[in-house]
C-alpha cells in the first residue's frame, strides 16, 4: 500500500481527518473528563458535607 502524501501544510491525514480535527476531538474529551472527575468530586463532598455538619446551603441538588 502506497502511503499517503502529506497536506498542504506539511501534515499527515490522521484518517479522513485534518489532524487539528483530531487534537481538538481530544482536547475536547479530555476536558469533558475533567469536567466528570470534578462534577464527582463536588457531588461526594456535599454528600460528606452533609453528613458531618447536616442542613446548610446544598452544593449539589438532585
């Protein structure tokens, strides 16, 4: 199989895709699993929060 040529811009295709594409699809999970990994931090220092010193202002409200 003959390799691809490389863009324009002196890049190779990553697939179909433009490499930027792909590093922002990335940056965008990885963001995405920060945002979870704090949402969770959040969600079980309200839980811990309540039970030490219960009633007060919820952080968190499901």
């Amino acid at each position: 199989m003959k390799p691809r040529e490389p863009l324009s811009d002196g890049f190779d295709p990553i697939g179909p895709f433009h490499p930027y594409v792909v590093m922002g699809a990335v940056l965008l999970l990885d963001v995405l699993a920060i945002l979870l990994v704090l949402s969770v931090l959040t969600y079980a220092g309200d839980r811990i929060e309540d039970m030490i010193w219960p009633g007060g202002k919820e952080w968190v409200d499901l």
